[in-house]
C-alpha cells in the first residue's frame, strides 16, 4: 500500500538524475549527487541501476524522451492553420522557459551534445530518441497535410531550429531566438509547403 | 627565437582545453587532463590561468568563437545567390562533419548548453560571444541586401537551425538535419526574404 502511494525508489533515482542533467550536464553529475538528491541509499541505487550513472542517465533520458514528443500534439492541434500552430509553439516555449527562469526545457539535447563522442552507449540512446521524435513529428505533419518526404524535411527543420533555439535563448536569457526560429519556420509553410 | 618559432605554453593550455571540451565537454575535463594534452605542468598551468579550469574554457571559448564567426563571409561569398550561398554553407558543414568522424564542429554551443544554468561566469562569456556573432551575421546579411531588421532575424534563426542541426547530425551519424535545416531557411528566403 506504501508502495502504490508514494514513488518508486527507481524513478525517484530516474528523475534526481534527468534533473541533476538538465541545471550541470551528464559529466559534471555525480552517483553522490544522485543518491542524496533522491534520498536513496548508494546500495539501493546500485540495487536498482547495476551499471550506475551511465545506466541512470539512459532511463531518464528515454522518460524525458517519451514524455516531451507528446507535447508536439497538444501545443499544434488547437491551431487550424499550421503556421499558426509552429508559431504559437515556438511563442509558448520561450514564454514558459523565461517565465521558469531560462530553465533548459531539453536535457536530450543538451546532454547528446555534451556527450556524443565520450560516451557511446549513451549517443545510440539519444539517437534512439531523436529518431523516435522525427518518426512521430513526420506522422503528425502529413496528418497536418504534407506529403511524407515533406513532412520529414519539416520535422527535421524544426527540431534543428527548436533545440538551437533552445540553447540561444537560454544563454542570452532572451525570447528573442525562439521568436525569430518560430517565424522562420513558419514563413516558409505558407509561401511554399517546404 | 625559440620562443617566436614554437606555440607559447598559453595558446598550448588553451588548445588543449578546447580539444577536451570538443570532445567531452566541460563537465568531464579536469585540469590534470589539460595539463597533459597541453604538455605543461599544473605549475605553469596555474601561472598562466590563476582561476583556472574555467578561466582556460573562458579563453578558449573567446578564441574558438572568434575564428569561427570568420567562416561567414568565406563560406558564403563566393556564392552570389543567398540561397545558394545558405545551402551551400550547410551542405560543406554536413560534408566536413561527415568526413571529420561527426566531430563537433561547435563547442561553443554544446558547452553553453551544457553549463548555462550551472556556471554563470562561463554563461556570461558563451552569451558574449553568441551576441557577437549575432551582430557580424546582421551586418554580413545586411551587405548581401536584407535590411537590418530582416538581417538581424535570419542571422538567428540561421544561428539557432545550424547550431540545432549541429547536435542533431553528431547524435545520429547523418548529415540529413543539417541538409534539411539549410534548405529550410533557404526555401524563405527565395520566396519572401524574411
């Protein structure tokens, strides 16, 4: 019954460390750092993740993964007009991160970044990820009209330009590229469907 | 003399900082593997940078931002259609990542991503240089016929898409974001220039 009511000891591990990855990165995070943040034991978190920090940051980023694609739906189906909906999303990203304090909305990238040539096991998970993002974003976008090689090229246009925009902004704690990625984006829906 | 023909202890520290981040990022880099790669003993090391790991990212960051804004103007000179020369840009980068093993080819961005909400000297540093890359990038699409405001937008959502597609192409060993986030924003500019 304790059990059903409070949070695993797992995934409060999982979520320590996606959120110890999101304010410092992968490298600067400890297996210290994780037990205390989540108040589990070093043997419990060795109980439940064998492989330690690499095998933690894997789960987390797959949750974190699953969990932000879904957004994609539920911030572009209310707009009828696809470019208002690229908009009105890149609009709602950059007011919710300076409204959280230039808190960085996407640890995925951040850490794939940080990563990608030091530790291998973990680039094949972000690319996992990344896949599984422009395989759903392509499916949403011929829903919204466009052929399917189109609606790839889109997809992969605005993830580049969303997470980069990301990282810009939250450096220059400014809304500013967000704004001017979004619109971008959207310009060329209308005068030409990519 | 000797001094004049071989690279000065400081340009070799900074370097091998560079290199460390390129690769693992500023997290995972300590000061003992700089002072090794650098060749030069934690002594000099500290007589050179008092305040050290982050002063020598701070340096390095400042030199690697300068020569990169550079490849502007020479990337995209040559070709007298923007279009063309936006294109053109992100295919030689997709090309030269492929060729480099998917090297990261910005560190400047994968550090300010990585360190944003946990170093803030460091973040001070990354936004100063993004902002002077931002002001070149207006200026240089402002000589190729954009008027300031148009220029200035283009410059971040081209910077946002390239570093975006960056990270994207590194994680999944393809030069397919990079090419799709180029035609992109060269798709708006034939048809309504921003």
């Amino acid at each position: 019954m304790a059990e059903k009511m409070s949070t695993s000891t797992r995934e409060r591990i999982r979520t320590a460390m996606a959120e110890l990855m999101r304010t410092q990165g992968y490298g600067a995070t400890t297996v210290k750092q994780v037990s205390e943040l989540a108040q589990a034991p070093m043997g419990s978190l060795y109980h439940h993740f064998p492989q330690g920090k690499q095998q933690i940051a894997a789960e987390a980023l797959r949750a974190a993964g699953a969990a932000y694609i879904q957004l994609l739906p539920i911030l572009m189906d209310p707009h009828e007009d696809l470019r208002e909906a690229v908009t009105a999303a890149f609009t709602d990203a950059a007011e919710q991160m300076e409204q959280a304090g230039w808190l960085n909305m996407c640890p995925v990238v951040t850490v794939a970044g940080e990563i990608a040539d030091s530790e291998p096991a973990l680039r094949a998970v972000t690319a996992e990820i990344l896949n599984s993002w422009i395989a759903r974003g392509t499916e949403y976008f011929e829903r919204r009209g466009l052929d399917a090689m189109q609606a790839r090229q889109f997809t992969l246009a605005l993830l580049s330009a969303l997470e980069g925009a990301f990282i810009l902004s939250r450096t220059l704690h400014s809304t500013e590229p967000l704004r001017a990625a979004g619109r971008a984006l959207a310009v060329q829906l209308v005068d030409d469907p990519v």
